[in-house]
C-alpha cells in the first residue's frame, strides 16, 4: 500500500517538476491557495486551503490519515520571492506569514496525527558563508554550522529550521514529537547558466555548484518520508539536509544525507551543463 502525503504549495514551481515522481511512490493530497499553475493551467484534484488560516479547523481533517506532509507552501512577496535586500518592512511582513504558515502545517500535523514534516526550507538559510568561500576565508557550508543571513529570505527558513526542531522535541506539544526533515533546496532549475556572461567564473561555479535535478530530488524527497529512523545523535527526529545534486563544484555538504537516509544524487551539474561551461569559461 503506498503511503499517504499531504502536499502544500502543490501548484508551486519546487512542486511542479517532482510531482510526477512523487506520485508513481505516494497516494498524494494536493494543497494550495489557488487550483492553477504559474502558466494559468489548472491544477487537478487540488483542495484550495488558505493555511494563514489561524482556525486549522478549516483544513485539519485534510491532514489526517496520512503518513507525512511535504511543505512547499509559500507566499511571494512583490519583489518575486527570492534572497536579497527585498522592500523593506513589506518583505519582513510577507516572510512573517511564510513563518505562520510553517507553524499552522506543523501544528496541523500534531493535531491530525500525521508522523513527519518535510519543509521546503533553502540555502539562503546559510547564505551568509558565501562571500567569505569567495575569499577563501571559508572552505564549504555543512548543516551543523550556525544558519546565518544577511536577508529576509533566508530569515524565514532558519525560522522555518527552528520551528521544526521544536516541534521535533515535543516539548510544546504535550510530548507529541513530529518528525521533522528541513531541506535546504539548492537551484532546482535547468535554466540558471543561461544568462551568465563568458568570463563570469564565480557566478558560474555557483550555479554549477547549487544545482539539484529532477531526478536527484525526487529521490532525496523521497528518502526523507520512506526511511525509517531520522533521529539525531541525541536521539531528536530532526534534521538538515541541503538539496544538491553530487556537483563537482558544490561547496554545501551532503554527507549527513548520505549516512541518513542513503542519499545517493545520480547527477553532476559539470557533467550537466558541460556546452554552457565551455561558453563561459572561454572568456575567462
């Protein structure tokens, strides 16, 4: 019998391009605030459910029976939703109510009886440590490093990361302990070294170095519901796992994937991208 999963943002982008995969492995629960793409197409079998929504009463049953949820949901701010300086107190505002909604999903689970979370969470929750692997002054970024951002953005998912310890703990949740998996998704795109000018080396090794593909994060989403026993070294079912494909180039560590759950990425974006790197480097 195939496991059941609830899947927030299902008409989301980080989604769109695993669903298929997801749904061959899970009996899926599609969840989101609208029932159509980001093209205007719509959405099959999809509950809309605003999960701002403070009165889980709304949506909670949604939630129950079944084996984990995939949180994916997310509100865009003005500026498109991605790191950076954003728009001020607007930005704060919207990256508030992606925390919110973190919570409700998390406390909607507790409530429903559903075993684990897995929450889309970011790189930018470590973002940070970039320039300073640009200046040699820091080798490569690896879960257990404190998450620090100089953005919104990645705000919200160290956020996101400390909610789900929390939850993970029980100890706010009269001992009810949510499994819980943060994955810090790197660049689930084929599209990132379009635009990089000949020359642009470090833009380059970024993009190479972020990049997750399709199959390779179907796989660790996957792996992060199917396995058994996520627990910690203090015994805490939690963790940490940053979303990267096995890149040359990559500077986040996925080892604690590997030994975790079997982690075992197929792709490698040198290998990937090989016509766009021979562009770019030849103007180096």
């Amino acid at each position: 019998m195939k496991q059941r999963v609830v899947v927030t943002g299902a008409c989301g982008r980080i989604i769109e391009r695993v669903m298929p995969g997801l749904a061959e492995r899970f009996d899926l629960t599609l969840v989101d605030i609208r029932d159509t793409d980001f093209d205007g197409k719509p959405v099959p079998n999809v509950h809309k459910v605003d999960l701002l929504d403070n009165d889980r009463a709304a949506y909670r049953e949604l939630f129950r029976g079944h084996d984990a949820v995939i949180h994916s949901g997310f509100v865009r701010s003005s500026d498109g939703g991605r790191a950076g300086t954003g728009a001020g107190s607007e930005r704060f505002w919207n990256e508030y109510d992606n925390v919110r909604m973190a919570y409700n999903v998390m406390q909607a689970c507790v409530e429903a009886d559903v075993r684990r979370a897995v929450i889309v969470s970011s790189n930018h929750a470590a973002d940070f440590y970039e320039p300073l692997i640009r200046s040699n002054d820091v080798l490569g970024v690896t879960p257990d490093m404190a998450p620090y951002s100089d953005n919104y953005y990645g705000w919200a998912k160290i956020s996101y990361e400390a909610l789900g310890f929390l939850f993970a703990t029980g100890r706010q949740t009269n001992g009810v302990k949510l499994e819980n998996l943060q994955l810090r998704i790197g660049a689930p795109r084929e599209t990132d070294l379009d635009d990089i000018k000949p020359g642009e080396i470090w833009r380059m090794r970024r993009a190479l170095g972020a990049y997750i593909s399709t199959r390779d994060e179907v796989q660790l989403v996957v792996k992060s519901i199917t396995t058994p026993d996520i627990r910690n070294e203090h015994g805490i079912p939690f963790q940490i796992f940053y979303g990267i494909s096995a890149n040359s180039t990559r500077f986040w560590d996925i080892s604690n994937a590997k030994r975790v759950i079997g982690y075992e990425p197929q792709d490698d974006a040198v290998v990937v991208f090989r016509d766009q790197i021979a562009r770019i480097t030849a103007g180096a």
